[in-house]
C-alpha cells in the first residue's frame, strides 16, 4: 500500500467482514424472514443497511468533463525560473511535488466513449507546501468562447436535445455558426483536426488555455501561459478508427493509462512557460485575456521549467478520481489569476460544483486535502460530513487571547500588478468576429499543410459530422470555414456530398 495520505484504503486488518456500523455478520447473504420461505421483515438491519448504501453509491456527475481517467505523480523542478516566480514549488532545481493529474472529455456522460471527438481536460493537483494548486488545463491551448455567460449555453449545444435525447448536429452547428459565436473557429480547427480524438492520454499536451499572472520575490510580474508537452510524442486516431475503438472498446485510454502505468512504462510530460511583459500585452493585436488565441512560439517561446511523471495508479477509482475536487481558484503564492473574464467565472464555478457534487466539506476527502501544507482556520468549520475533528475546542474566531500566525502578509501581491478603474457596467464582449479572429485559424491551416494529409483530414472530418445536419446549416459550415480558406470549404463540401450518398461513422 502507498504511504502517500491519498491514496491509501481502510482495510480492517482482520478482514472480518461486518454491517456498516462494524457489527460482524453471522451470513452476508442470509435474509431475515417469517419462515424460510415467508415474506422479509423490516429488523433485518444488515440487508437494509446494504440496500440503502447501495441505492446512494453514485454521485452527480460533473456537467461537463463526467468521463475521466486519472493517476498520481510528481513534478520535478529542472531549471530556475525563481525570477518569474516565487513559488516554493519552483524554489529549487530537482525539487519534487506529488501531483495527481485527471484527464477527461467535455461533453459526454460518465459512461461514454474515451475516444469521442472532443477536447480533452487535462486537471492537475499539485500537493505543495504552501497548500494545493491545482493547474485546470485542456488538451487544447485555446476554447470555443471568451464570454463566460456563454458556457452553460455552448455547452448545451454539445450535449443532448431535449426532445430527442440524441446529440444533434443542428444545435451543434446552429451555435458555433452564429456569426457571434464564430470566435470559436480557431478552437474547432483543432477539434476536427485529428488532435480532437487523441489516441491516448499519454499522446497528448495540456495548456493553460488561459493567461496567468506570476510574480518573483521582488514583486515583479509577468502573463504567464504554462506549456504541458507530451515526451510520449502527439499520437492521433483519424476519425475512422475513434468510431470504431469507441464501439469495440470504450474504456480504451482508461485501460492503456492505468496498464501502462502498472507495468511501470510511466508516461511523462515536459513543463513550458511563454511569459509576457504588460507593455508587450499593449502592443498585441489581440487581447492578452481572450481565451480563442494563442501567443505565437516565435514572439513568446517556451522556457522549460519541469517534468511531471505519472507513476502511480489510484487503489481506488472512485475515492481518487471520482471523488478528485479541482479549482483554478486553488492557487498558491506568486501564481495569480488574470482578468481573463472566462477564468474568473471559472474561478466560481468549479469550486460551487463541488460544493454541490461532494458538499461543502469536499476539501476534507483525502485527495482534496491539502497534506503537504495542512488547512487550519477556526472560522471555516461545521458542515455536513464534517469529518477531520472540527478544529476541537479552538474558538470559532480569531480570539484575542490566541496566537495566530501570518507569515505570507508582507507578500508582495496584486497591488503591485494591473490597476483597474471604470463605472459598473454591462459588456458583451463577443460581438461578430473580425479577421482578427481568423487570423490564427488560417495559420493552424497552414501548420496542417505541412503534416501528411491533416489538411484532408479536418475536411474529412468535418463534413462527416455536418453531414447530419440541415442543408441551411451545412451551408454555414461552409461559409464559416472558406473564411478561414476557400479550399478547406469547398473541400468540406465535397465531403458533405460523399456522406449524402454514403453515410459515414462520426463521433
Ligand atoms: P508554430 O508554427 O511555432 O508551431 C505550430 C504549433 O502547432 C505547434 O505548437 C504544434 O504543436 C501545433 N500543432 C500542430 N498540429 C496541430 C493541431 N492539429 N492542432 C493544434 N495544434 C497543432 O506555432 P505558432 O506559435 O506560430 O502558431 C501557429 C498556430 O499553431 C497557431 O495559430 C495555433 O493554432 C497553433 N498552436 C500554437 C500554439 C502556441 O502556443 N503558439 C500552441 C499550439 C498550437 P507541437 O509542437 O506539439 O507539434
């Protein structure tokens, strides 16, 4: 068993097995009745105890990202970057932090198909001494919106329709075709490129998507875009073989995760910053906060900080992973949230999922727990399955007879970063799409024409999935992508037209 606090299980040492209260049964599966053959009675604790616990085994689902995999690791530090930031975890070079990272799709639910086309969450927990940071990335370096009050609205359009419960082509397309919604292109040029069915979770890259805002032990600061890449290699299934791995074995990158890691092949990743100044962030055609863009490798390139490797599989399912609590709220000294307004409502949001998934004391599940640092505030206490002794008879405030240490106050933070001023007011950012936002749609399409048939494949792709949609729809598919290139729309429409007289597998 691991002595890492976890990833541990409580087996009675005896192994005697007993009710939940601990009372060792005579029969597991004896059932108390009137005669051998007469009806149950209701003092039969043991089978209502075991029926009950039974009938309340599943929690909600996450709503999105309810598919996932997952394993423990650490991070080693192999260059300084204490003068981009001062974090502990960075302090030295070979420094060591246990990590657990959860990989996932987005819009399926919890049973669907490892291989679906979809982008892929790539969330690590990192257990620091200065308490837990999590790093709540995606296998993509960018995302469909930079409006926040659009996520509940984009992500219905990926998942089932109300009336049909099927997934369905036309709400797809129908909002990622509004003209105000097309700042997603450059993300869904990814998507149907064939990095949108990765073949396993080893074979892929994570990115913060997001900016970040680092700062060293002076109180100097930077964006920050962390950088995750695969020492595996990228490896990619077309879209033929996802559908058909799907069908024969949908559980295909849970097995080859945990198989590889169990033989002890532990697959690894190295770590990458790009950082940018607040003058340079001016000097951008395009918002240092907009989630749809990337920081071009040749004015920002990638410095290496680190290797993560997994090599550790959970005992236990559903007490590391099921159960597993990320934030990007969860952070720890030196590394800050930008103004990014899609990491701000995310900041919220993924803390109150918990909070509704696992209730308000998630932070005290063992894989949640801040360990390497420990969580002590008196004032944070009570609570439903309140479990970790509640702070025993410490005051529920900040006594004036009782010492209480604060060492990170003279931190140098955010007032030393951006200043902010302006009325309260309403903004909707994502209004109709300038070129701008197809600027680096049309230079994926470039990086494309330079691998082997990956131009031929995003159409291929593409038009395989439109191709149950409504004529009108298709028509906006179309028109949206020869604005990246004339070429990629006609081609997709040829493709479109191959599916009407011959229907494809899509995912
Ligand atoms: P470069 O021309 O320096 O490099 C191309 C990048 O594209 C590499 O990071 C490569 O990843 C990545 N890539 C290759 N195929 C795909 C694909 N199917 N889906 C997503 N990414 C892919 O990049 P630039 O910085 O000049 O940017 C050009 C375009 O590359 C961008 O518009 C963006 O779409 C894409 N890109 C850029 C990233 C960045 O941070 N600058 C990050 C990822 C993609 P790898 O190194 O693993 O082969």
């Amino acid at each position: 068993m691991s002595a890492n606090p976890t990833n541990t299980s409580d087996v009675r040492g005896d192994r005697v097995v007993t009710n939940s209260t601990g009372y060792p049964y005579n029969d597991p599966f004896a059932t108390q009745r009137v005669g051998q053959h007469g009806p149950l009675l209701m003092q039969d604790a043991n089978l209502i105890d075991s029926l009950a616990h039974f009938n309340r085994e599943r929690i909600p689902e996450r709503n999105p990202h309810a598919h996932g995999s997952g394993a423990f690791g650490y991070f080693e530090v192999t260059d300084d970057i204490t003068d981009i930031c001062g974090s502990a975890m960075f302090s030295e070079i070979g420094k060591r932090t246990r990590f657990l990272t959860r990989f996932s799709t987005v819009g399926g639910e919890k049973g669907s198909a490892d291989t679906a086309r979809d982008p892929r969450g790539f969330a690590t927990k990192f257990y620091t001494e200065e308490g837990n940071l999590d790093w709540v990335y995606n296998n993509t370096p960018i995302f469909f919106i930079r409006d926040p009050s659009k996520f509940p609205h984009f992500i219905h359009t990926q998942k089932r329709n109300p009336q049909t419960n099927l997934k369905d082509p036309n709400m797809f397309w129908d909002y990622l075709t509004t003209p105000e919604n097309q700042v997603a292109v450059h993300q869904l040029m990814i998507l149907f490129s064939d990095r949108g069915t990765p073949a396993s979770y080893r074979h892929m890259n994570g990115y913060s998507g997001h900016t970040y805002k680092w700062s060293n032990k002076k109180g100097e600061w930077h964006y920050v875009q962390v950088h995750i890449l695969t020492d595996q290699g990228i490896k990619n299934l077309t879209n033929d073989e996802a559908v058909e791995i799907a069908g024969k074995n949908p559980d295909y990158c849970q097995q080859d995760l945990y198989e590889n890691i169990a033989k002890g092949n532990y697959p690894s990743w190295t770590v990458y910053i790009q950082t940018m100044t607040e003058e340079q962030a001016k000097k951008l055609p395009f918002s240092v906060f907009d989630l749809t863009k990337v920081w071009p490798h040749k004015d920002f390139p990638l410095r290496r900080v680190g290797k993560m490797v997994m090599n550790e599989n959970p005992l236990n399912y559903f007490a590391s992973i099921e159960q597993a609590a990320f934030s990007p709220a969860n952070t720890v000294p030196y590394q800050e949230p930008s103004a990014d307004p899609v990491l701000q409502s995310r900041l919220f949001a993924y803390a109150d999922a918990h909070r509704y998934r696992l209730g308000a004391n998630f932070h005290q599940i063992p894989v949640n727990c801040p360990y390497a640092s420990k969580f002590f505030n008196p004032v944070i206490r009570d609570g439903p399955m309140n479990v970790d002794g509640n702070f025993g008879n410490e005051p529920n405030y900040y006594a004036s007879n009782k010492q209480y240490q604060i060492p990170n106050q003279d931190r140098p933070i955010q007032q030393h970063q951006e200043v902010w001023n302006g009325p309260a007011q309403p903004f909707h950012w994502a209004t109709s799409p300038g070129d701008i936002d197809f600027v680096q749609a049309r230079d994926l399409y470039k990086v494309l024409g330079k691998q082997k048939d990956q131009q031929e494949h995003l159409a291929y792709n593409i038009g395989t999935h439109v191709a149950g949609a409504d004529p009108e729809i298709q028509q906006r598919v179309i028109d949206m992508f020869s604005r990246v290139d004339e070429g990629l729309g006609a081609n997709i429409r040829k493709e479109i037209e191959k599916n009407a007289s011959a229907p494809t597998a899509k995912i």
